[in-house]
C-alpha cells in the first residue's frame, strides 16, 4: 500500500526498520512455511481476539473526535466492522485451530491496547488517527507478504485466506488518506509528534510477534 503523499511517505520511510524485522521474523516465516509450533498461533490468534475488541473501542472513540461527518462514519465503519471480525475470530477459528479462549491480555497486547486507547481518549484527533494507522497499514503489508509467500498445503491456510479481503485494502487506503489531510494543517511539532506515535505503534506490532514466537 502506497503512500498518499509527502507525510504518510515520511511515516512509512520512518519504520522501515520495523517492516524489514517484521516480514523477516520468524514467527512470520514459519507461518508461511506452515511449521509455526501451534502454541505460538494459539497465543498469537487468542490474544489477537483481545486486541480487536479493544481497537474498535479506540476507533469508536476516535469517530466522537472526527470533526466532519464523512470521518465520523469511516471511523464508525472501522470499529463496527472490528466487532464483527473478532465475533467471527471468537466464534469460528479458535474452534477451528483448537485454539482456548484467552482469559487475560498478555504484557504487550495491554501495554498495546492500552497505548491505543490512551490516545483516543486523550490526544488530539490527528495524533490518535496516526497511532491507529498501523495496525492497518502494517498489517496489510505483512499481509500480503505471507500470502505471496506461503507454501501449498499450509496448516495455517485458513487464517491466512483472512489477508486477502479487498474491503480491507480499501479501508487501508482510505485510512492513509485521511492522514495525509490531516497532516496538511498540522504544525511541524505535531507532525513530530504524530510520526512518533505511528512509530511506536508499529513496534508493538514487533514486539507481539517477538512474544508470539517465544512461547514454543
């Protein structure tokens, strides 16, 4: 996914580091390979569950902040939609990968959710729209990798067919729009701040998988 301009292009530029450690790790590469240990997707999809549910309450947080009705309704669209794919995730892969229902969030998914959540409630619009931007963005473009890159016969094909949804592509890039407007009338330190914010969600993102693949 590309960005929409010269901001989410610096945003994008500014976790490359993040990408690269990502799509090499190797919770990501023995998940294409199908030889990831079922204890660590079982972490991974348990506490995934968790997390949804808690990042659609900071998108619906974040529609009450939208300044014009056409982002109240995106933001809206996102959080509902959060409810129905964890439903979903509840309902039928944890049944599906034998996978319990995790009773706690797990150190990083609380210090995740709460960073998401923190931000919803107490920043200003643009910096709480751009800490909730990669889980989106991110998320999409590892995605993609593990779909090009999983092997035939995959034990995790099912959970991997979840990344290949077009409305999710389209939220994406709708999504990164809205950043880049956002950012036009942002002062430099917000700017600044919004950068760091989006930094530090994308490490998270790192910091779940590092978790994940440590409970073999």
């Amino acid at each position: 996914m590309k960005p929409e301009g010269d901001f989410t292009r610096s945003l994008w530029e500014a976790v490359q580091y993040i990408y690269t450690a990502l799509i090499n790790h190797p919770f990501v590469d023995q998940l294409a390979e199908g030889t990831l240990p079922p204890q660590c997707f079982a972490h991974y999809l348990s506490q995934d569950i968790l997390y949804i549910w808690d990042d659609s309450y900071a998108l619906g947080k974040l529609s009450l902040k939208a300044p014009t009705a056409s982002d109240q309704e995106f933001f809206k669209s996102l959080a509902s939609d959060g409810i129905l794919i964890e439903q979903e995730l509840h309902h039928y892969y944890l049944k599906f990968f034998n996978v319990e229902e995790a009773k706690m969030k797990s150190p990083v998914i609380d210090k995740y959710t709460h960073f998401l959540i923190a931000h919803s409630e107490e920043s200003s619009y643009r910096i709480a729209a751009t800490a909730l931007l990669p889980c989106f963005w991110v998320y999409n473009e590892v995605g993609k990798h593990i779909v090009i890159h999983t092997v035939k016969n995959n034990v995790y094909q099912k959970w991997i067919d979840t990344y290949q949804g077009d409305e999710y592509e389209v939220y994406t890039k709708n999504f990164i729009q809205l950043v880049e407007r956002l950012a036009e009338k942002a002062t430099e330190n917000e700017k600044k701040i919004m950068r760091e914010a989006f930094v530090q969600a994308a490490g998270f993102e790192l910091s779940f998988f590092d978790e994940s693949i440590s409970k073999q």
